[in-house]
C-alpha cells in the first residue's frame, strides 16, 4: 500500500472506528519542544516518532530525553502487539531512549489486561513464533499456520502480530469462522505501519477483512479504541486532560484515539503515515482535526 490507499483503507472502515468528537485548530509547530510551555504529560506513538522501523528518527532521542529532563510525563503508547514487552524496552534503549517499563503502554498490554476478566480458553495464534511467548506464556495458544484442524479446534482467536501471515492462512480463518463463529480478539487495530521501505501490513488490515467476510464481530484492543488510554491514564495517575497530547503520525489511530479520551492531540507530518505529503487534504476528507501538525517528533 502507499499513503493514499492506506488512507482510504482506513476511511472505509470508519463505521467501527470511534466517532469524531470535535473540531481542532491544526495550529503548525516545528517539533515537540514547541509543546514545553502548555503540555505536561505526552504520549507517544512508536513507529513514525520515535522510529521509522528498526531506526531512531534523528535527534528525537535527545528531544525526548530533553523533555524528561524538564520534568514532563512521557510515555510511548503503541500498537506493538507483536513484541514482547522485554523486547521492546531492548529496542528502544539501543535506539537511545530511557523509558521505564511501566511507561510503555502497549496494544499487547492493553488486550492481556482485558483478557484477564475472560474465562480460559484455546486460542489460534496470530503471531511471529520465532519472538516467543513472552508476556503470554499464561495462555493456551496454538500458532495458526496451514493445518485447517489447528483453526477449528481453537475456541476463540487472538491476532497479535502478521509479518508471517499469509493469504492462505487467512482464508482458512475466515473459512473456519463461518462455519464455527467464534470470538476473535485483535492486539493491533493498525491496517499498516511505516517501515524503511515503505508500509507493513498488520493485523487491523486482516482483522476488518474477516469481519467483512464473516460477520463476526471483532473486538479491537489498541488505539484509536479507549481500552489502551484507560490503561495509559491509569499509570498517569492525576492528570490535566487539557495539557495532555497524544503524538502520532496517524489521523485514524493516534489522533482519532486521543480526541475521543479527551485529551489534545499533535499529527506528525514529515514521518511515518504521511511522510511528508500532504496532510491537510485527508484532514479535510476524515474530519479528524489534530490541535497541532508538527513537522517533525
């Protein structure tokens, strides 16, 4: 996918997305630090802020350490279902950043903590084997790979991760989902994510495909839905919504996530989602309207 097609991806998946919930200024800024005077707390995406891939963005790292410096809040909140919590604290110290565990809110996170109230059950496994098991080793899975029985055999499914998803597998999810249907819960609502060359496809793009093609209803744990920021603000602790933002490169995740929790938003536009490409055309198409548009995290 490019820009333009993920964009209309996400467009027509709108109905399951949070509504719009008010109007924004899209005021333009240079960078984060020009947030220092009126943000307390920032809450940042992973992937086209503070990294594109396996690579910091160029002087972030210091831009964020300055921010900690200057007794801000800072905490990632990401849709990285697919990493172990351990794995990620790995990447993001040799990518330069000093990030506590506990401020690091993810997708993956976010839905064990939900799954905590479920009731046991087998699931199919939508995840890369060779990252391991951590943070789920508590769970029944099965990794879902080309074997029918292993799809029919799961009560339920969890998607966490696509890199080694395949157009096999997927049609024989939706196949054993419309003969059983069955509870599918997905750890990452992103349809892509912006790599070194270009956009990965991850487990929201497959996820909107089976409810299309099933009718069965997915649940989404992750931005833009309000499960991941109840759990970041229940870290927060006290807080002023007004001199919160959600940072992020993406209009239908990171903005429209942080608009509906209540808090301001700021829309990179120089990396990740957009690139530098135009942004205020798709904001002008989806409505959704950041507070600030920084050139760059």
């Amino acid at each position: 996918m490019n820009t333009n097609d993920a964009f209309a991806a996400y467009e027509k998946v709108r109905h399951r997305l949070p509504d719009v919930q008010r109007t924004a200024a899209c005021t333009p800024l240079p960078d984060l630090d020009a947030l220092r005077d009126d943000i307390d707390t920032f809450l940042l995406d992973a992937f086209g802020v503070l990294n594109i891939g396996e690579t910091a963005i160029p002087g972030v790292p210091e831009r964020v350490a300055g921010l900690q410096k200057a007794g801000k809040r800072v905490m990632v909140v990401s849709n990285a279902a697919g990493y172990p919590h351990a794995d990620l604290m790995t990447k993001y110290a040799r990518l330069g950043y000093d990030f506590a565990p506990e401020d690091v809110i993810t997708s993956r996170k976010t839905i064990l903590h939900g799954l905590a109230a479920e009731p046991a059950r087998k699931w199919g496994l939508m995840a890369t084997e060779s990252l391991g098991l951590g943070d789920i080793e508590g769970l029944d899975v099965t990794y879902l790979a080309e074997d029918p029985n292993e799809y029919d055999a799961a009560e339920a499914f969890l998607l966490l991760g696509s890199a080694v998803w395949t157009e096999q597998r997927q049609t024989l999810l939706e196949t054993s989902l419309r003969r059983i249907p069955r509870a599918v819960y997905v750890g990452n609502p992103d349809i892509v994510a912006p790599r070194e060359n270009g956009f990965s496809t991850e487990p929201g793009h497959f996820a909107h495909r089976l409810a299309d093609a099933t009718g069965v209803a997915v649940q989404f744990f992750g931005k833009p839905f309000g499960n991941i920021f109840d759990l970041a603000f229940s870290r927060v602790g006290s807080f002023d919504p007004a001199r919160t933002v959600m940072v992020g490169d993406s209009l239908h995740t990171d903005i429209l996530g942080g608009q509906a929790a209540g808090i301001k938003t700021a829309l990179i536009s120089g990396y990740g989602f957009f690139g530098g490409t135009d942004v205020l055309g798709p904001i002008e198409i989806s409505g959704i309207q950041p507070d600030y548009i920084l050139h760059r995290p």
